[in-house]
C-alpha cells in the first residue's frame, strides 16, 4: 500500500446510519430492559413478574377474557401466554374454565385475591414514574409515539402468526 493512498473513510456517528447509538432497535432494547430492572423490585412485594403483571392489568380492566382475547390485547401466542396463566392460577389470582358456550376456549377470570390485587398494584405506575425520575408528561409523549410505532409494526405484519 502507497504512502499517498488515502486513509478508507470513516464516517462520524452523525452521518453514519450504522452507528449504535443511531439505531432505534438498540434504544428499544436497552430501554426495555432497563425500565424492566425499575418494575421488579416494585412488583415482587405484588408476587408478580412484569408478564404477569401485564395479564392481570388486562383482567383487572376487562375480566373475565377467553385466553385468545388476553393474546390479542397482550400481543402474544398462546405458548408464551399458557405458562404465565398457569403461573397466576397456581398463584390463586385467576381461574381458568372452559367457556359453556364453546368448550374450545378457556376463559380466564380474576378470583377474589386477584380483584383485592389490584388495590396493591395502584401504587405501581406512580412508583415507576417516581424511580425513573422522568416527568409525567415526557412519558406520556414517549408512550403516544411508541403506541404510534407498534401500531405502524402491526401494519407492517409485525408479530403474525403464520
């Protein structure tokens, strides 16, 4: 190699559209797993982990839900979801019974300690608001733009089952 060759180019992270820190993937991930680490230790006193605590937010607004509903709202197949209801059920938080109107599908309702739940759980977003130290409003701007990108993956064929 000559001396007069010039150096390959080296972009900066401005300008380089492969740059870690540009990728909105790597932003998603890291947030997630980072705003996950907040809501363990608040939702361990609860007995619940983050998935399951996701499950009962739904039962809590819309119980009772056959389990292909739960998925639907959740996002999530049946072979992620079976386990976590397994889990809540054996926790006494839920019961689930075959629908008398189609033995096919289960429903999953809240039982007694799982409605007195939810009382505990109030505490929660506001705990996790007050750890992350983020305003209210910048989260609920985040949360708006997040809703807008799933909802542009889920148009893109995002998440479908084949």
């Amino acid at each position: 190699m000559s001396s007069d060759t010039a150096a390959p180019y080296t972009p900066t992270t401005a300008d380089d559209p492969l740059a870690l820190e540009r990728q909105v993937c790597f932003a998603l991930a890291v947030a997630n797993r980072a705003v996950l680490a907040v809501y363990r230790p608040i939702l361990e006193p609860l007995g619940l982990t983050h998935p399951q605590y996701l499950v009962m937010l739904v039962l809590w607004e819309q119980a009772p839900l056959s389990v292909k509903e739960i998925g639907r709202v959740l996002q999530l197949d049946s072979p992620t979801l079976s386990p976590l209801l397994k889990r809540l059920q054996a926790l006494g938080l839920i019961t689930r019974t075959r629908s008398t109107a189609d033995e096919r599908q289960l429903v999953v309702d809240l039982t007694d300690e799982g409605r007195a739940l939810r009382s505990r759980a109030e505490a929660v977003p506001g705990t996790v608001v007050e750890t992350l130290g983020v305003d209210i409003s910048e989260l609920e701007e985040l949360h708006a733009v997040l809703s807008r990108v799933n909802a542009a993956a889920l148009k893109a064929g995002a998440l479908q089952h084949k």
